[in-house]
C-alpha cells in the first residue's frame, strides 16, 4: 500500500529512440507529475548532455520508472524503494509500444537487477564500471541523487570513461 494516492508519472510515445528507466518519483515529482522534476533530474540531463526541451519531447525520450508511484520515505532517510509490482505488471507491456527505441538508461540498482538479471555484476559500481559490457542497447548509470556526487568523487572513471561514452550513446540513439 502506498502512502500517498496512487500517480503515476510516465513519459511514452511509440517514437522514442531513447528510454529512461528510473526509480520511482520522489516527493517533488509527486507532486507535479513530471519526471525527473527536481535535483536528480538536473544531475542525469547534465551527465547526458540533454536539453529539457528533448528530454521531455516524448517523441524522442520514453521515461519509465521502475515504480510508477511515490512509494514515501524510508526510516533510514530517503525514499522507500520501488514497489517491484509496477515493472513485473507494466514494463513488458510499455517496451512492446516502444518499436523505435535504441537505447536504455539504466538509472540505478532497481533498473539493472530487473533488465540485467544475471548479467549484472556484485554491486552497482561494478556494473557501471562494465557499461561497454551492456551495449548497445542498455547502458548502467547510479542513481543521480546527491549521494551520487560523493560516489562519483569516489570512482573519478566515471566522470572520465563513462559520462562521455554515456553522452556519445545518447547522441547516437537520438540521431
């Protein structure tokens, strides 16, 4: 059950070239409807080189988050993670309406347990670190959260390898 009304926040459109698979919405994008609205998704179009205005063109950019709903706050802080109901009921029937689609960003550890499987490796930092592994249709990036700048100052290759083979992925998807 979920702590506040069911809304989900969903971008789609059978054009899109580029996928996005999240999370779920926190607080703020609750609140407004829109993906991505708020910290973290300033730090995933700047690690992807986006303009708003082609992030949110559902022509080009399918956003599906892993939970469709904002699933509340944990105890230990931060948002509770995505009820796994939402991708076992919907992913498979949203990838069917996305006949264009190129590539998948893998936005965090939800996202790659559930499209990796097996194929991921131990942790998140390690499947990161083996995005060429993934492509060319997944590419594995952390979740962009605040945390993500300390792991980032943590891992400085991604930064260096990642974010720009991230950036060219993109670029190639949407051309």
């Amino acid at each position: 059950m979920l702590p506040f009304p069911p809304r989900p926040v969903v971008q789609i459109a059978t054009t899109a070239r580029l996928l996005i698979v999240g999370q779920a919405p926190g607080r703020k994008v609750h609140e407004t409807g829109v993906p991505w609205n708020d910290d973290s998704g300033s730090r995933l179009r700047a690690w992807t080189l986006l303009e708003p205005a082609d992030f949110y063109d559902e022509s080009k950019v399918a956003i599906v988050p892993m939970g469709f709903c904002y699933p509340g706050v944990a105890e230990a802080g931060g948002d509770n993670p995505p009820p796994p109901e939402c991708a076992t009921l919907w992913h498979e029937r949203l990838l069917a309406r996305l006949p264009e689609r190129r590539l998948t960003l893998l936005v965090g550890q939800y996202a790659q347990r559930f499209y990796l499987g097996p194929r991921r490796k131990r942790n998140l930092t390690e499947t990161v670190r083996a995005f060429a592994e993934y492509g060319p249709q997944y590419f594995p990036l952390p979740h962009p959260s605040w945390r993500s700048q300390i792991w980032s100052r943590r891992n400085p290759w991604f930064a260096d390898l990642v974010l720009p083979a991230c950036r060219e992925a993109v670029r190639n998807a949407l051309a």
